[in-house]
C-alpha cells in the first residue's frame, strides 16, 4: 500500500503510526501539491475532489485521512487499535470526530497565519484559541483519570487526536498555555516518546514560547486566561474570573467612591496606545529604541528592493541587476551567509522545513531592516539548512538578538566586491532547483 501526501501533513500521520502498530508496510508519495500536482487528471483519478492524502490500497483508492486511519486500524484486529469490544470501537469512532470537528478546524485556523498561509486576523484568531482551548479543557477532564483516550493501551483515537495536536505542541502550545492543561501534555509526552511515534513524527521538544503570526502580539495563554489551571469551571476564564467583582459593588455603604476610583484610572490606560492626542494624565509611552535607530542615514530603500524582487516572479535573476547596479548601499547595509551548525542530525523532511519556516517568523522583529532567503537541501537524510541575508548595518548581531533560533548557525559576511560571492547571492535568492550541484529540498523567503 501506499499513502499520496505533501510532506508534513499531519493527516497522513495518522494512517502511517497506525500502521506501524499493526505492522502493516506502507509506502510514501510526496505529492506537489503547491505545483498543482492535486490537480492533474492522474490525481483526479485517485481522488475526483483533489484532495490528499489518499491510500492506493490492491483494492483501489481510499481518501479522507480518518477513513484511511480506520481503513489501517482495522487491517489487524490482533493489535486492538479500534479497541477490545463494540462499545470500545464506539469510543475510538467517538474521538476520532472529535478529533476532525474540534480540534483540527480551530487549530489550522490559528496555525496557518504562523506558518505564512495566510494573514492574520485578530477575531479568527482569537475565536480559534479559544475552541481549541475549550477542546483541550475536554481532553483535560478525560485523561485526568485516564492513561488512555480507550482502554488500557494506545488505540487509533490516540493516534489520532495525537497527531491533530502534534503541531499545536510543536509551534503554538508554550509552558504557559499547557500549564492549564497537565494530563494533555502528560499523555501528550507519553506518545511523542513511543517508538512508533517517533518513527513517523520524529522527535518532541516543548516549546519555550509560542511562535506568533507576523501581525500578532498576544499569546494565546492571554486569549485563553488560563482558566484550567485555577479550577475556576469556566472554558475561558478572563471575563468569568472578573464577575465576583461585579457581584461586590453593590455594596454601596461599603465606600462607593472607592469602587469607582479604579474605573478613572484604568480607562485612560490603554488611550495613548490608540490616540495619542486623548486628554489624560498618562504619559504616553516612549518608543522603545532600535539599534537601527543610531544609523547613519541611507540611500538603500528597502522597500524598493523588495517590490523588486516580488515583481520579478518569472525570473528573479532579473532583479539582482538593479539590485547590485544601484539599490545596494554598500556602506550601510551588510550580506551574510549562515550554515546551520547541525545539519549531521537533520534525518526528517518535514521537520526540516518547518524550521525555516520556525527562523523566518522569529525574525519578523526586524522585517523593515532585512530580507533573506533559508533552503534546505538535500533529497534524503542527512538534509542541511543554508540561508542567505541582508540586513541594515555593519552586523548581523541584530538578526541574532531577535531570533534566538540564529545563534545555531554559523554566519559569514560576504564581500560584495568579489564576483563571485555575488553570483553565490544570486543563486541563494533567485534558484528554486539546485544550487552548486545541491539540490533544493524546501525554501522560504523573509521579505
């Protein structure tokens, strides 16, 4: 058998660790689907809807990733995977909906944005923590006396709702966000460290901190309130923990005026952010300094630069003609090449990809002072991550204080008067196949 995907989907995950519970041999099919390959009459074939992944199975196609889950959990009824009696397969059949109706909607919708999908809405996104929140408080209060989601041992709804979570671990649940939620992480962990789990998703690290969308500056543990942690009962805990106050003002012998005394200082409080013209007492906050800040003036527009190169999509060789004929400001802008300092244990496709993908949202601090491309190469194991950069200064130091991902990599600054190094540039920034005989696994632009 065989499963047709793009690299890294999740969906696909889910048939793929079932199968190595039930010992079944499936293969991989990488599927193009930002060329379009989804959309060919070969693949139409497969899957009139276009949609991936699909199982090519000696009886034909099977499509929708939780048919292709239960399609594999049942393949060996020795490994139990859809439980050990009727109302276990109820169960198991119970999770995996909940799986595709709570978490997997709520969870693409917050994490598209991060991973460059799409834009960032603040409404969409604060409605999608929350559903996933309220999804996990769920998860919370079954597995708080439960090893399992059934039974006594793994079964196809853990697999499942495993692998809808797996990159909300990986991306967007930080130490604070999942301090709300002990046994998810617990039984989260548990999994992440199962050889069959590892075999397909590879290794599990928490995340310090959540990786925003460019355009996004509240946390999610923020948006949620961190309600769970505090028993409050409530699925979103800021508005419902600030009732009792309410329910004290009435008390109008009890000093009212004091009631009232918070209410005129904390409404000033966020008017200056919004208009700084409001007539308040507050000092309206200094602007934090930039390194960039102290300068010297310069003639490289960097806009410019990147309308540019954007507008040249059919051959971006053409924008380096300008770019190094008249953009550049040699005296005030630097180029940088950087090797990432581990590429020995880079043994995971996907993973690779959403690491530069991880480095170019971490840079978004400094978006209006730098532009740069990250590639993978390779076309297996061990793959490795080069990038290219241009940055405002003398420096790459402001790169490396921003994204804390950049000290793993060793930069070097390239001498824009050797030819040669020039055409190197070029290539980093304008080839999508190879370069220098490496071929081009993955690459994602910072502009």
């Amino acid at each position: 058998m065989t499963i047709h995907s793009y690299a890294g989907d999740f969906r696909a995950f889910k048939a793929l660790i079932a199968a190595q519970y039930a010992g079944v041999a499936i293969g991989t099919v990488e599927v193009d689907v930002a060329g379009g390959e989804h959309k060919t009459p070969a693949f139409l074939a497969k899957n009139p809807l276009g949609q991936v992944p699909v199982l090519e199975t000696p009886h034909g196609f099977v499509s929708e990733s939780n048919a292709i889950a239960r399609y594999v959990g049942r393949l060996r009824r020795d490994a139990e995977l859809y439980g050990v009696s009727f109302f276990e397969s109820a169960q198991v059949d119970s999770w995996l909906d909940f799986a595709s109706n709570n978490l997997e909607v709520p969870l693409s919708s917050w994490l598209y944005p991060v991973l460059g999908y799409g834009a960032f809405n603040a409404a969409v996104h604060a409605e999608s923590v929350s559903q996933v929140a309220n999804a996990l408080k769920v998860l919370e209060g079954h597995l708080l006396g439960n090893t399992y989601l059934v039974g006594h041992k793994v079964t196809l709804a853990d697999i499942v709702v495993f692998s809808s979570l797996n990159y909300g671990f990986k991306f967007l649940f930080d130490e604070a966000f999942l301090a709300a939620f002990p046994s998810v992480n617990r039984w989260f962990v548990t999994l992440a460290n199962q050889p069959q789990f590892e075999a397909v998703v590879g290794g599990y690290a928490p995340i310090a901190e959540e990786v925003l969308a460019a355009g996004n500056s509240t946390k999610a543990s923020t948006l949620a309130g961190a309600a769970p942690a505090a028993g409050a009962g409530s699925s979103a805990g800021g508005k419902k923990a600030a009732a009792p106050k309410k329910e004290a003002a009435p008390k109008k012998e009890a000093a009212p005026k004091k009631e009232a005394a918070p209410k005129k200082e904390a409404a000033p409080a966020p008017a200056p952010a919004a208009d700084a013209g409001y007539d308040s007492d507050e000092k309206p906050k200094e602007k934090v300094k930039s390194v960039f800040d102290d300068m010297p003036p310069s003639k490289m527009n960097m806009d410019t630069w990147k309308k540019t190169y954007s507008n040249s999509k059919t051959d971006y060789y053409a924008s380096m003609v300008p770019f190094w004929a008249e953009q550049l400001d040699r005296e005030n802008y630097s180029i940088w090449f950087c090797k990432y300092n581990f590429n020995d244990e880079l043994s995971v496709a996907f993973m690779c990809s959403n690491q530069i993908g991880g480095f170019i949202q971490r840079t978004d601090e400094i978006r209006r002072y730098a532009f740069g491309t990250m590639i993978v190469f390779g076309e297996e194991k061990p793959f490795s991550i080069e990038g290219c950069w241009l940055i405002r200064g003398p420096s790459i130091a402001p790169l490396l204080e921003c994204n804390p991902d950049a000290e793993y990599y060793t930069w070097t600054k390239v001498n824009v008067e050797d030819a040669a190094q020039r055409e190197l540039v070029g290539k980093f920034w304008c080839e999508g196949e190879a370069i220098d005989g490496k071929k081009v696994y993955d690459s994602k632009v910072f502009k």
